[in-house]
C-alpha cells in the first residue's frame, strides 16, 4: 500500500503522499481491484502451495479501510487457499489510526499487528518527520491490546540524530511498558535519495551507538524478550513472514514497488512491479519491470545474506533445497568459518556463533 500522509526525511521506501490528504473511496477500490488483478497473475507461481502469511506493509497499509481488506482477502481466498493458521500482518502508523478502530481490523482476519512508532521521544519524532506524538504511539498499542490483538510489533530505531543512551533506552522501556509482545529494533541508516541523505544530520559516535546496542540487548534480556534474528526480538511467536524470507522461502508480490521471489524448475527467480501507483493503476494487471534470474554465482552470498541473519540459523539441508546447489560447494568456507569460530560447528545447522554475528559482514564475504 503505496500512501502516506507525509514523507518521512529518512524513508527510502516507496511511498508517496496521499493524494489532496486523504485516500478517496474510489481510489480505494480501484487499488485494491487492481491488486486483484495482479494476484490472478501469480497464483501459477504458487505451484498447489498454500498461503501461509501475508504481510501488509507501505506507504500506510492503516490508510484503507477494514471493509477493504475484508473485500481484499474474500478475492484472494477465492484464487488460492490460505492455511487456516494464515498470519496476516498490516502494518500501521499511530498517527493515521484515528478514524478506523482497531477492532474492525482484527474482525477481517488481520491478527497481527506492527506499528511504526520508531520513538516516543518528541523531538525525535518531529526531526524525523513522523505525524504522530508520544502520546498517540502509547495509546495506539494499548487500544491494540485492548481490542483483542495479542500479536503486537512496534518498530523502534535506535542511533538516531544526537540521540543519547538515555533516550534510546526510554523508547525500549515505552514499548515494552506499554505491552509490545514483539519488537524490530533497528539502527538509522542514511539512505540515497532520502532528505537525510542530502542533509546529513548529526548521528552519535560510534562509541555510543556500541552502549546503545549492548545496553538496550541487555535490557530486552532481562524483560523477557528472545531475540531471535538480527532486529528482531519476541515475546510472541516468530513473525512467520520475516522468518519465510530469512530462510530464503519464496513469496508473492502485489501492489506498486512489490517485490517477490519464486522457485522454478530451473532455477531461482526475483521480480517487481512497477513503483509509482499512477502507473500502477494505468494498466490492469500492471506489467512486471523485471523477472530475473538470480545467477548460481550469486545464490550462495544471497542464502547466507537471510539464513544467517537468524540467532539459530536454518537446517543444512535448506541450502540444497532452497538453491538448488550442492552442499560440497560451499562446504570448504563453512569449515574455515567453523574453524575461526564465526558459525557454530553442527553437522546439521547453518548458523553463526555470537562471535559472527557481531561480523556478519565478514562472514558474508566468504561466500562472494
């Protein structure tokens, strides 16, 4: 869902300001009508394979209305079969949740949640563009519980402009206080084509950012919460989507800038749909801008880039499975990753030591 209120300063992602300030109905439909006509297209790649997650994410999912995905899930069910477990996930930002109870969500079939608070402190939020206050961010996740969600992430970035161990360790306690069972925790990267980018703000030292990250793991630890992959940290069960993409699972793609992965009797491919939701919407189904084929030279780093992102790694045999490549080709790089003690020495498990996930990169490399 490609709509936002407001451009965030920092946001590469492919969103795009609402037309005159609000989703009219009938850009609404014609969407969600053509997001249809895009799935029509993809339900071959699916091979007899059932849905097992859907994750709603944007722009602003929170900005269509609960009858719409209601008539949005009606139209995909009757095209391929979710399981009945089926984790649907809508992303939403605190500040755009006002018109739309959260109950009306969860009716739908949406049973997860993922607010986009990214902090709770006020300046921060202003300096990073975000609509919504504090208080909005606080009282979003309590009407969330409230109305029956009990599977609820908040987004939080860390290593923000002139932000203090202090602030960034009073966002995780406002997450968890509040009764977030999942949290992504990531840090603040300056990307191309953003207005940070062409601003640079002033971003901590290297020396804080190290008390931010082991000072705020330390005290996720100690609420309670596992974490399980890089950002990711659970008091819930794993998110079922992220953990899809992490083991080099395929999935589908609908909507303007979607990009999805599937596997075919020859070999892995990677495809996306066109960015801009006015060409999206020009022709129905919207063409593909690419359907490429991952080269084999570039499965290996691209398998261990997702697999190794996760604390207990992936079964060995996913390697093969998941690639099409044999084991024996990377076996020597393993060994020698093994040896130095940046991924655990286990017949039957690819995964990193503690050690190599604080030089991910590193171990990365040997796999280029």
């Amino acid at each position: 869902m490609p709509w936002c209120v407001k451009k965030c300063p920092y946001c590469d992602f492919n969103s795009h300001t609402v037309p005159d300030g609000a989703l009219s109905d009938s850009l609404e439909q014609s969407y969600l009508a053509a997001l249809v006509a895009d799935f029509e297209t993809q339900v071959a790649y699916a091979q007899g394979r059932e849905i097992e997650s859907v994750f709603i994410g944007g722009g602003t999912p929170s900005l269509i209305s609960a009858a719409g995905y209601e008539w949005l899930f009606q139209q995909l069910k009757a095209r391929l079969t979710f399981t009945a477990s089926c984790e649907i996930t809508l992303e939403a930002n605190p500040g755009t949740l006002e018109h739309q109870p959260f109950e009306d969500y969860l009716a739908v079939g949406i049973n997860r949640l993922s607010l986009g608070v990214q902090t709770f402190d006020a300046d921060h939020l202003q300096r990073l563009g975000r609509i919504h206050s504090a208080a909005h961010a606080v009282s979003a996740i309590e009407n969330a519980k409230l109305a029956g969600f009990e599977r609820l992430n908040v987004d939080l970035m860390h290593g923000l402009p002139e932000q203090t161990l202090d602030q960034a360790l009073f966002d995780l306690k406002q997450a968890v206080e509040a009764g977030a069972t999942h949290i992504s925790w990531y840090q603040l990267t300056i990307e191309p084509n953003t207005v940070f980018f062409r601003t640079q703000p002033t971003l901590p030292d290297e020396s804080t950012l190290f008390d931010i990250q082991s000072s705020g793991e330390a005290y996720l630890r100690a609420q309670g919460f596992i974490q399980y992959e890089v950002s990711a940290w659970r008091k819930e069960a794993p998110s079922q989507h992220n953990v899809n993409y992490w083991q080099f699972g395929d999935y589908l793609a609908i909507g303007a800038g979607a990009h999805g992965k599937v596997t075919q009797a020859d070999g892995v491919y990677r495809f996306q749909k066109t960015r801009m939701p006015k060409d999206y919407l020009s022709q129905t189904p919207a063409a593909m801008v690419q359907f490429q084929q991952v080269q084999a030279d570039d499965l290996p780093f691209e398998f261990m880039m997702n697999a190794l992102r996760l604390n207990t790694g992936v079964p060995q045999s996913f390697y093969a499975a998941r690639t099409g490549i044999h084991f024996d080709t990377i076996a020597t790089q393993v060994h020698h990753l093994q040896q130095k003690g940046l991924m655990l020495d286990q017949a039957d498990t690819l995964a990193c030591t503690s050690h190599g996930h604080q030089f991910l990169n590193t171990v990365l490399e040997s796999f280029l």
